[in-house]
C-alpha cells in the first residue's frame, strides 16, 4: 500500500518593513493548522535580514516555544535554522527544552546559511561556516545523547558537560539538513536524518535526492 502524503505549512514569522509580525496572529494560525489536520508547521529563521527593505522577523524558538503550549499533536520544524549563527552548548538546551515543551513534537531544519551580513554582525565567520556547522553538529548530538562529554572543539572546552534532561525524543529530534550543493547533499546524507530543500524542476530534485541516497549508503546508512 502507498505511503500516505502528509502537508507542512509555514508561519509567516517575517514581513517587510514597516510591517512587522503579528505574534497573536501568528499563534492563532498554528492552533487553526492544527485544527486543519496538517502534520507540521515550519518557522523561518535569521536574526538580521535585508537593509532596504529590511525583514522584521519574530525569533524562530521562541515563537516554536510559544506555539507548543497551544498545540497538541501538530509537529513544529525549523525550516531552516542557520546552525552557525548559533552558539551550540546553548542551543542544545534551548532545544531540547522546546522539545520537552511539545513533549517530543520537535523537528529540526538545519543550514549554514547565506546572508554575509548577519555573519559579520555575530561575529562569525561567514567563509568558515561549513565547518562551523559540521563542529556544532557533533556538539549538539554529543550533549543531547552522552552522559558526559570532555573535549576542545573549537572555542568550546567543554569538561565533563553533563546536559539534563535529554530530550524526548531518542536518540534526539530528528534532523533534515539544508541546501543542494553536492557539499551539503553529502552532510544531509551521512550526518541527517533527512533533506530538507526546494526544486521548481522535479528532474532536478530526482538528481539530487538519489546524490543524498548515495552518500548515505556509502557511509553506512539505510537511505529508507
């Protein structure tokens, strides 16, 4: 028998300015998303975007954080969290404390990002964000599902780190990764739970989805 199809929707937690996001209204359309029957709702998230026009945009956890109290059933996604904009020790909280929230609705769209600027102004640098983001990767796994962790990555010296409670959600929520150059397509593949993009030719998409499956297999992974 077929799989069934099953549909996401977004909350709009960005306008143009001088609009800004409404969070009443936004929390109102979750609970009717709900109601609908849709699977899942996505929030984008940035912290910077644009300079004229800007993007007024309401943070993407916390409004997550916010919709988990009203909702019951619905899943609430990331779509897509720029991961090295991110400091991962407190981010693996955050997390993990949303997930306990919505006991155990949490999905996770992971990327490194796009916007130079937002970079500069984290301090972070945009040239090193691939790797940024493999390193907060390990991170956020080894905090959400070891005991203890010990060890320098980066900046981080974490020394016998004991992160309680661990999620709800075993091994830790699931994780789709972001993007379509072969580079990301790899990350999806090896360190992802899924693939989480966009295609305007399913031709295209057909091509780098069976990249993902690829990759997936090489390292081990049942791409199923």
């Amino acid at each position: 028998m077929a799989e069934a199809t099953t549909y996401g929707i977004t909350l709009r937690n960005f306008q143009t300015y001088p609009d800004v996001p409404d969070p009443q209204q936004l929390i109102r359309f979750a609970q009717r998303a709900e109601e609908l029957g849709f699977e899942s709702l996505w929030v984008w998230d940035h912290i910077l975007l644009g300079v004229d026009p800007c993007f007024p945009i309401i943070d993407s956890l916390t409004l997550l954080a916010a919709v988990a109290t009203i909702t019951r059933t619905i899943k609430l996604g990331t779509g897509i969290l720029v991961l090295p904009l991110r400091n991962p020790v407190t981010l693996a909280k955050q997390l993990t404390s949303i997930d306990h929230i919505s006991n155990g609705r949490l999905m996770l769209g992971m990327a490194s990002g796009w916007y130079k600027r937002e970079f500069d102004a984290i301090g972070v640098d945009f040239h090193q964000r691939g790797k940024i983001m493999d390193l907060n990767l390990d991170i956020r796994d080894r905090l959400m599902t070891e005991d203890r962790v010990t060890g320098e990555f980066g900046p981080y010296n974490l020394r016998e780190a004991r992160m309680y409670p661990k999620p709800v959600q075993r091994p830790r929520p699931p994780l789709l990764i972001g993007g379509y150059v072969d580079r990301v397509l790899k990350r999806a593949g090896v360190k992802g739970d899924g693939w989480l993009t966009y295609f305007y030719v399913a031709d295209d998409f057909a091509m780098d989805w069976a990249k993902v499956c690829n990759f997936a297999e090489e390292a081990g992974k049942d791409p199923s």
